[in-house]
C-alpha cells in the first residue's frame, strides 16, 4: 500500500529533511522523491509505502503540517490518483 | 507508475478547484416498518434507520481522510412515506418528526422521502401526506419532500399539480419566518428516478435493494478550470471532448469512493449520480462554465445549446468511468445555489421563460427559484404542470423547486445560507390560467409512452 504525500509552498531550508523525518517516525518508508522550483515556489511528491505505517493517513498529516506549518500539504491514498488517470 | 503530472492535477482539482464528493446517500427501505398502529411503525421506522446507517458519517468521513477528498453531505432516502402511511393512517407529520430524529441520531446532514407517487392518481395516504407537507417541513430539520405528479407512461395528475401548487406556498407561508425555506426543501417531480441521491428530491424506491449506497459526485469547477486552459478559437468539439474526459476523471473518483463505502458499510453499490452540482462557492457554478465556453451571461442566446452540449458531454464522460450510472445525471441549474445563475438574475439576463427552456436540456428542471410571495397557488401550479410537459413529452426528469418570498417583491432577496445559498426573488408571469388548473383531471399519457 503506498500514499502520495504532496508539499507545496514558499521554497525554504529543510523542509525534505522535517518531511522525511517526521515519515520515519511513524514508520512510513519514502519509496521515490520528485521535487521542483518554480520561481520561488517549492513543489514536492513523495511516494511513500504506508504497509507498516504505525498510525492512520490523516493523523500522519497532521503531522507532516505541524512539522512544516507554512507548506501546503496533502497525503492521500494512491488509489485515487490510479483511479483517476488509469483505465 | 504514478507522474507528477497527474498527482497535480488531482491536487489542484480539489484545492483549487471544489471538486468534492458531494454526497453518499444510503437508501433504506421502510417497507417492511410499516404497521396498522402509526406509533408502532414510527418507532420501527426510527431503529431501522439508526441500526442501518449508525456508521454512514463515520465510514464517508474515514474515506475523506484516507483520499483527502472532502464529502460534503451524508444523506440517506426512505421509501416514500405514502406507502407506510397508507397502513396505519394517522397524522403524516408523526413520520416526518420520526425521520428528522433518526437523521439527527446518526449526524446526517438530510433525509429524503417523505414522498408520494401520484403520477396517476392518488392511492391511500397520498392525499393525507401531501396535505400535511407544509406542517412536515415546518416542523422538521432535515426532512426533505418530493412528490412525482407526472411521467411519461401515466401523463400529468392535474388533481395533483392543482393542490401541489397550494402545498408550495402553504410550506413557504408556514416558515416565512425562516426565509420560507420549507419550500426549499420540496420538489415536485415529472418522471422521478428512484435512486437519486441528490437532495431535496431524493427518495429509496420500491424497487430498490432493502439497503444500498448511490454517491453524487460535483465538480463544476474543475470542468470551468479546465476550459479556461482552451484557446478561444478552440472548436465545440473540442471543448465538448474537453469536459467529457474531465467528467470522466471525476466520475471515477466518484466510483472509487462509493464502492469503498459500499464495502466498509456491508452495502450493495447502487448508482453513481454523475451530476454537476453547483454549489454558491466562487468558482464551483455552472453558469460560470457555460460563460466560459463563450457566453457573456448565462441566460443570453444561446445558452441553451451550449448547456445541451454540456450536460450531454458530462454523460458520455461519464458513463464508461463507472459500472453504474444513475439518478440525475447532467448538469444541474439551481438558481439560488449558483454564484454565475445569482449574478445573471440580479442582472436581469436570466428569466425563468429562458430557465424553462433550459430545462428542456439539462438533468433536472426549475430548480431554488425564488418568486414574489404574492404569487397566487393558480400560476405555481401552472409552471409546475408546463415543467411536467417538457418531461413528459422527453422522457426526461423535470422538477419544480420554487420559494415563494411571502412579505417579498422582485429585486429583494432571499438569503439562505450554505449550500441552499442566495436567491434574488425572480419575475413571473402573473397571468391567471386558473381556468386550466381548477379543471383538473389527468393529462393522458403522450404516444410516446407507447413504446412496447
């Protein structure tokens, strides 16, 4: 089972390594980064395997936006996305 | 594998762009609550109500959580209310309070039924319910009511339309106090599906399961987002390709979500309703994507063709994307509950003559209208039998959903608040066809119904 953690916001100093931490903590293992800079923006997708996550999705959120306050984040569950754009 | 591309877009389509779930709504039969004694079968109607669907809110918000998709309602829909009532007689209204406690046991945010089929002719507990609506939805929180007084095979009930259009403005009269929002909650149907999810016209068929979970998707600002992105030279086909692979991409983000909640809660999937339903949020109205294809109002020329193009482009999109498709199914056009719609009216561009037209075309029909609350029952009653027409004769679903403002005229407005939104109270002929109404009767069923 893998999420698909989304991070957006004003490009700063450290935040792959709070969000990658804070997905340690709670067991989540970081399977594939992709990160780009739009002029001062910062956009990153993170694919995580969530198997042997040791808590649920949304509360993995909280922590995630409690980790980096100023990002936008969103963690949602892959199927979504391979519903949406796969036949 | 998953690329960055489509993630985005996803994300954008619910950040920026309102796409939501708008409802999960569980059908719950009530037939076999009823009972000769109407406590008896009020106090059935109530646990079988809370013992179906006690983990529906839980389940549609531990989806939301597990996809970061915001479901904005949880409904459910009873049978129609009639039939129990023809068993045990008695005060309707004693159902109607039944229903609004159950609904307010397990958190839902409506629930559909308290419903009559008279599309042919009254049976035992029609009359007597669809008197006691304006009471029922005065009394009530979450109760939402619908009668079906016409269709294609059995024609228009006349009888039914003449007292419906009474009911209208009685519901109206009787909450006037609550910016007549009864009347916001009832609608009268022509050719009413069974599994529709959406509400105020929501109700669990005869024909249906004992339990079953439809889902109504929304997002009519994604499909404006995307045709933003057009050129403007780009032809119709192309913007009318554009909008049915976005419906399909919403539709089937609809089925994953239903068939998910379908499974946790142990209930047969029933329909997805692939409709676009506006809500009175910037950015999420249909009049808006309408301008987008290249009107400068909704409600000019034109606007018919170009809400026909859509709401048949949503279908086709729509339909390979789920197993099942039902209820509604098109693009919706409630006035008060679309920014686009709101703007047009106040500007006088929008008529209920050219909503009427619209109607012909699009999934529904004359949908939270306000109309001056001087408007006599005869001319109500007239605009729901003309709507009934144009269902008829197509073979189409139309409703009625006007609020009368009692104590307004037009230019003032009505302002309801979420998803319900603002309503600027709307021009009507006010011609009298009294005549036409007090005959009554039935209008026979068009050679169309002679299909076998």
């Amino acid at each position: 089972m893998r999420a698909v953690v989304t991070v957006i916001g004003k490009d700063m100093v450290g935040i792959l390594g709070k969000v990658a931490t804070t997905c340690a903590n709670v067991n989540a293992n970081v399977m594939e980064v992709t990160q780009s800079i739009l002029q001062e923006y910062f956009a990153m997708i993170m694919i995580i395997d969530i198997s042997a996550l040791s808590c649920d999705i949304d509360e993995l959120r909280q922590k995630l936006t409690a980790s980096v306050p100023e990002m936008t984040i969103h963690v949602m569950h892959e199927e979504i996305f391979d519903s949406m754009h796969r036949i | 594998m998953l690329n960055m591309k489509d993630i985005m877009e996803t994300i954008t389509m619910i950040q920026d762009e309102n796409l939501d779930i708008r409802t999960i709504t569980m059908g719950i039969s009530l037939l076999d609550c009823a009972d000769t004694d109407i406590d008896k079968s009020c106090e059935k109607v109530y646990e079988k109500i809370c013992r179906c669907a006690k983990d529906l809110v839980k389940t549609g918000q531990d989806i939301e959580k597990r996809y970061g998709i915001p479901i904005v309602n949880k409904r459910i829909s009873v049978t129609p209310i009639a039939m129990l009532l023809a068993v045990s007689g008695g005060d309707p209204v004693k159902y109607a309070k039944a229903l609004d406690k159950a609904a307010k046991a397990v958190k839902i945010d409506f629930i559909g039924g308290f419903s009559a089929l008279v599309q042919k002719g009254f049976s035992a507990g029609d009359r007597e319910l669809i008197k006691a609506i304006p009471r029922a939805l005065a009394e009530t929180n979450f109760v939402c009511s619908s009668v079906n007084v016409g269709s294609t095979r059995a024609g228009i009930n006349m009888d039914a339309v003449k007292i419906m259009g009474e009911v209208v403005r009685e519901t109206a009269e009787l909450t006037k106090d609550k910016q007549c929002m009864g009347a916001a909650k009832l609608v009268i149907f022509c050719n009413a599906v069974e599994d529709n999810p959406f509400m105020a016209g929501a109700f669990h068929g005869p024909g249906e399961p004992d339990t079953v979970i439809h889902v109504g998707v929304s997002g009519p600002g994604v499909v404006r987002a995307a045709l933003q992105k057009l050129p403007d030279d780009a032809s119709m086909d192309e913007v009318a390709d554009l909008i049915k692979k976005t419906a399909f991409k919403i539709t089937r983000m609809g089925q994953l979500v239903g068939s998910d909640a379908s499974k946790a809660l142990g209930v047969p999937f029933g329909i997805i309703d692939l409709s676009l339903a506006p809500t009175p949020a910037v950015g999420d109205s249909v009049a808006h994507i309408l301008e987008e294809i290249g009107l400068d109002t909704c409600g000019s020329c034109g606007t018919t063709a170009a809400l026909a193009m859509l709401n048949d482009a949503v279908k086709k999109g729509g339909v390979m994307a789920s197993s099942h498709v039902g209820g509604l199914s098109g693009a919706f056009i409630p006035v008060a509950e679309d920014a686009g719609m709101i703007d047009a009216a106040r500007k006088g561009v929008l008529s209920i003559e050219k909503l009427e037209a619209m109607t012909a075309v699009c999934s529904v029909g004359l949908d939270m209208i306000v109309i001056p609350g001087e408007t006599p029952a005869e001319v109500i009653s007239a605009l729901i039998a003309d709507e009934a027409a144009i269902g008829m004769i197509n073979s189409k679903t139309t409703a009625v959903r006007v609020i009368p403002a009692i104590g307004l005229k037009d230019g003032e407005e009505l302002e309801f608040g979420g998803l319900f939104g603002t309503g600027p109270v709307m021009k009507i002929s006010m011609v009298s066809p009294s005549k036409m109404i007090n005959r009554g009767g039935r209008i026979p069923a068009p050679i169309q119904s002679l299909k076998n």
